[in-house]
C-alpha cells in the first residue's frame, strides 16, 4: 500500500477521546501485523509518501547509470533497527560495475552497506523506479525531474497530527479517514 500527504508532525497530538481510540485502534492493528514503513519525503513539496513492506521483505531502486546508460538496480532490505540496508547491485554493463568498483565476474554482486536514510535526486532522464510492497511506482509519481527525495524506514504506526483546534465534524472526518487506511492496508496484506 501506499499513501501519500502532508508532513504535519511525527507525532499523535492530543484532541481529546476520538484521537485516543484511533491511536489505540492503530496500535492493536500494529500488532497483528508488523509492517515496516518506507518513507519517502520530497521536502520540496512538503509531501510524505509511505510505502508498506511486510517483515523481512526487500526493495529495490533501479536507475540508469548517467554515464553509461544501462540499468542499475539495487536491492535493499530494513533491518531490525530500521536502517536500510544494500544488500546487492546488479547491471548487465561491465563498464557500470567497473564504474562501482565490482571487479568480479557476473550482473549480480552482494554488498553489505547500512544507512539511516537514502537521498536520491529524481533523475533528470530517465526516472528512477521503486518496487517494493508487491508494487512499482516511476519516483516521478514523488517529485519532478532534479527534486531530492529522502529515504528512510520508519515505525508500523500511521501518524496523525491533527490541528490543535478542531470542530466535531473534522474530529469524524479524521476517524473516518483512519479506518479507511486501516481497512486497505489491512485489504492489501491479505491480498499478498
């Protein structure tokens, strides 16, 4: 599943009852299904896009090398901590691999490189392209040609961060919205 809005906050800010069911009801999905979440932040355009992965399920990034044109893909995994993880590089160009100092026979070659967090630029030609969570998605579908995008795993918790004022009707309209998520996110892992 993915969802895309608006960072507001990194936390569940308080507005009485309702937001504390949602919370409670968030956490108990939480449980019974652990999700690692891939977060893609294009800090440009103050957008957030979350990408769910199943425990222990890897993604990948593939790009055209800017040098040599040929595919380059990258195959990551979240480990325990939340630190992404490279776990393989693969190209069918030698000159590539040569370019990333893989010297060995072969298109596929395993690394072993953990980081907090990814930033790509979304590539100027051809875009790179995200697969993970059973889907593939262009990243112009998170920014345009040349924005920065930072990638990072973050909790199994959906994030609400509403105003600090709110009408009822708003109040429902968040609670509404929230089982909605609930009930895809829990559609598209009975689906895989």
């Amino acid at each position: 599943m993915i969802t895309t809005g608006r960072r507001v906050g990194r936390c569940i800010s308080g507005c009485g009852a309702p937001a504390l069911a949602v919370a409670a009801a968030l956490a108990a999905a939480a449980a019974l299904n652990p999700v690692t979440v891939l977060e893609l932040e294009n800090g440009g355009r103050g957008e957030v896009t979350c990408v769910g992965l199943r425990q222990g399920e890897s993604f990948s990034v593939t790009s055209e090398h800017s040098m040599y044109d040929w595919p380059v893909t990258e195959e990551f995994m979240v480990d325990p901590e939340r630190r992404i993880v490279l776990k393989s590089v693969a190209s069918a160009s030698a000159a590539v691999r040569e370019y990333l100092g893989i010297s060995a026979a072969g298109e596929r070659h395993a690394v072993e490189r953990e980081m907090r967090e990814i930033v790509f630029r979304v590539a100027a030609g051809t875009p790179q392209r995200l697969q993970a969570g059973g889907l593939e998605r262009s990243f112009l579908e998170f920014g345009d040609h040349g924005d920065r995008l930072v990638m990072r795993a973050v909790r199994d918790t959906m994030i609400i961060a509403p105003p600090l004022v709110m009408e009822r009707a708003q109040i429902d309209e968040l609670i509404e919205k929230a089982w909605r998520c609930l009930d895809l996110t829990a559609r598209d892992l009975e689906s895989r």
